[in-house]
C-alpha cells in the first residue's frame, strides 16, 4: 500500500518521499540552469514545481542563492551536481 511505502522508504532513508522527490526536482532544475538555454521562467514547470515562485523558495532555501544567480555563478558543489 502506498503508506506502507511510505514507511519503508522513511524508514531506509530517512526522509519522505515528498522530501527525495523535491530533491531530485531541484537537481534536475539545477542541472537544466547550467547545461541549457532554457529560459529561467520554464524551468520549473520542465522538472515538475508546480510554480516559478515555489520553485525559487525551494532553491534559496538549499542553495542560498536565486536561479539567475546560481546560473550566473556556474553552479554550487553544495547541491552535489
């Protein structure tokens, strides 16, 4: 059952699911503002944030930096990319 997955996968990692998804969304944005031409504004959508300002907050909060400043920069070794 889904809450049993749940549970499982807390249990081994230490996080929730939630929690491993939204990494692995930062990630892939993280990836796509270094490697592509995308425009900043479509990323989020490209990688599943349900909106540019929530996707913002998410990287701030990791990474202390906005998107334009992080693609500008080239990257941070913090996000392990």
């Amino acid at each position: 059952s889904p809450s049993h997955l749940s549970r499982l996968f807390r249990s081994a990692t230490g996080r929730t699911l939630g929690q491993r998804l939204k990494e692995l969304r930062l990630e892939q944005a993280a990836a796509l503002l270094l490697e592509s031409t995308l425009p900043i504004t479509s990323i989020p959508l490209e990688v599943g944030f349900s909106s540019f300002s929530h996707f913002t907050q998410a990287l701030k909060r990791r990474l202390g930096v906005s998107p334009s400043h992080y693609r500008r920069r080239g990257g941070s070794p913090r996000l392990g990319i």
